[in-house]
C-alpha cells in the first residue's frame, strides 16, 4: 500500500489569534496539493479557533496529559484536544522529553491516551549531537522507538518523526544518507514489532527543514513527509515545502 506524504507544521509557542489568517492561507495553499496530508498543530488555546476557521483542516496538539481528566494542573488530556476539534497530537517532542524530562514510558502513555481518545499519533524520537557524534544514533533513537511505542496501535493513526535533536531550529541537517540509513532502521525494527503492517506506518523527518531542502529530505528512502518548526508559520514558507511533497507524492 502507497504511503501518503504528510507534511505537519508545528507551531510550538507561537501564535495569538491574529494568526489565524495565516493559518487559513496554509489549508487553502494547500488544498491545491490533494496528495498530500496537511496538518497544523498550533499552542492548545489556538486548537478551537483554527477547527472553527477551517473544519475541514486537520489541526492537532503539541501535547497531552496520559490522564483523561484529574488535578494535573496546567496539562489538558487527548480528550479534550479532540473535543476542542483536534483530530492529532504529537507526543515525545525533545522540547518536552528534555525540557521537561519525560521518560519514554511518559510518552508511550500519551500515545495510548491520545489514541484511547481517537487522536492520531505523531511520535517523536531523536539522538543528541554528542550520541550522533559518538556513533550511537541507530541504537538510541531505536530503544526510545521500542521503549515510547504504544502496545497495541491502529498502525493508519500512528506515525514516527525521526527529528535529531541537533538539527531542530539550528539550519543544520543530517546528510541524505544519514536520514535514509535511520528510517529504514526505524522500519526494520517496527517490522520485527509488527510484521509486514510496518510498511502502512508514515516515518516523518524534521529538523530545519525549508523550502529549499524539503525535496531533498522528502526524497531519501522511507520518508513519508516532515515535522516542521520554524517554516510552518508563515504560508510563505510552509506551502513551498508541501509542493516538494507533491511533487514525490507522484
Ligand atoms: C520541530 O520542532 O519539530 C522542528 C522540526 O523544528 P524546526 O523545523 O524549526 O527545526
């Protein structure tokens, strides 16, 4: 089965309700490029707006609690994403594995959680510049993969964004080869976990990517689309990497 390309911008901490706009001007842009999936996870207290902006737009969280509800002060739960008009969440950021110190078990409980409550998933795994350095990148971005993935897993609501974490928002990428030799790790252990069910599952790249190497990263081997920061903000900058997508997407 195809897998198709799926580019999903991440706005982090940015965005108040003036961006809605530009929001509106991404789905739009968009539209022009049906083969492929686009999605847009904005801060939590822009999820209402942007659905209501664009129903029809897949628009996700950052985040969410492995609790359905309780005194967890501060956090929202899948639940609520969805009720707010979320149809995705990405779990496992390195924003939040290393700034906030969730453990891989952490974050495989808000996978089931997100799941539970009929999200798709977006996990996030990653090396640190001194693993890559060290020749560690397989082995540790492979046991974070065994160690955040949810037990059981519906493997058309899951995907695996492989973003190191030395790359994200410095304009530094990994080479070609690097991106392609760690998907398809990612797929040889998903396949061992699962089977021959591993190839519907989408593996995503992000870090730094832009519109200039977006048909590059996009066309290594196992890339299924990119989880993007800093160029998913503007129109401008976002639409030139869906277009790249597009153009793999044949
Ligand atoms: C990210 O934070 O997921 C990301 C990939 O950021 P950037 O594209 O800015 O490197």
């Amino acid at each position: 089965m195809a897998r198709r390309k799926y580019v999903v911008g991440n706005w982090k901490m940015n965005g108040l309700a003036s961006a809605l706009d530009e929001a509106r001007a991404i789905f739009e842009g968009a539209a022009a490029h049906p083969s492929v999936d686009v999605a847009l996870c904005p801060p939590f207290t822009l999820i209402g707006a942007m659905h209501a902006a664009a129903p029809d737009a897949a628009v996700g969280g950052q985040d969410c609690h492995s609790a359905d509800a309780g005194a967890f002060t501060g956090s929202v739960a899948a639940s609520m994403l969805a009720d707010a008009g979320a149809t995705l969440v990405i779990v496992g950021h390195s924003e939040r594995r290393d700034g906030c110190g969730e453990t891989n078990a952490e974050v495989k409980a808000k996978a089931e959680a997100a799941l539970a409550a009929g999200l798709s998933v977006i996990l996030c795994v990653g090396e640190p510049r001194e693993v890559r350095e060290a020749g560690g990148a397989i082995d540790h971005v492979l046991a974070q993969v065994r160690e955040s993935l949810p037990d059981q897993f519906d493997r058309t609501r899951l995907a695996i964004a492989y973003e190191p974490i030395w790359a994200i928002g410095t304009g530094l990428v990994p080479t070609v080869e690097d991106v392609a030799a760690m998907h398809g790790s990612i797929r040889a252990a998903l396949t061992e976990r699962i089977g021959a069910g591993a190839n519907e599952l989408r593996l995503l790249y992000g870090g730094s990517v832009n519109g200039d190497n977006a048909a590059e990263l996009l066309g290594a081997g196992d890339v299924d689309g990119a989880l993007v920061g800093g160029a998913s903000l503007t129109a401008a900058k976002f639409l030139p990497i869906v277009a790249a997508a597009a153009t793999l997407a044949g």
